[in-house]
C-alpha cells in the first residue's frame, strides 16, 4: 500500500488506489500560524458517493493541528464565504474552478497562500 492511500485513513477513509495528485502547496514564512514557521499541503482528487470524515485523531489532537471541524462545501459556497474562517489557499474557489471544468492536470498545481 503507497503513503497516499494510508493517508486518507488519517480522516477514516480507506481507497484502493493512489488518487491523482492535483495541487501542491509550500508556503515558508515566519509566524504563517502559532507556533509554525509555514506550511506544505498537497491535495489530491478523491470521488466518493457519501464519506463523512472522522479519522482516529481526538478533537484535541486535532485542535494541536489548528484543525477545528469537517463539512462538506460546494464551489458556490467556497467563492461566496465572508465568514472568519480562511482557505487554504486562501483564494480556493479559482484551482477548484478550474478544476473541475479542465480536469486533472498532467502535473500537480503549484499554488502559493
């Protein structure tokens, strides 16, 4: 089994093959969040009928990760958010635009904060 599947366990969902790798983000800068000095994310596309994530972290565990909660969103509800939570990337709406209407990249996205 890769490291890519054995990841999505990580959130309680198990697949049987590596998803395509679509967007990868590095972004080094001091102070990027409370005791972090950046971040590096990669993302893959993953299609499932129904999932509802809740892997084996505990809710502080998960709080230690800055991570506070898991819900669903349409493209919709991504481009037209004003609350105060923030996106990572924080202008998430445009990759995902695109996406969904050109399909997988042959390489992973860069993209920045």
């Amino acid at each position: 089994m890769s490291q890519t599947v054995e990841r999505y366990r990580g959130v309680g969902l198990a697949i049987d093959a590596d998803p395509p790798h679509v967007w990868h983000q590095e972004v080094i800068e001091p102070g990027h969040a409370v005791g972090y000095d950046g971040v590096v994310n990669d993302y893959f596309l993953v299609r499932v009928a129904s999932f509802h994530p809740r892997g084996a972290m505990s809710d502080d565990e998960l709080a230690a990760e800055n991570v506070v909660g898991f819900r669903w969103w349409r493209l919709s509800d991504i481009a037209d958010y004003c609350g105060p939570d923030v996106f990572s990337p924080r202008d998430l709406a445009a990759p995902l635009a695109a996406l969904i209407a050109v399909g997988v990249p042959a390489r992973p996205v860069p993209l920045g904060l």
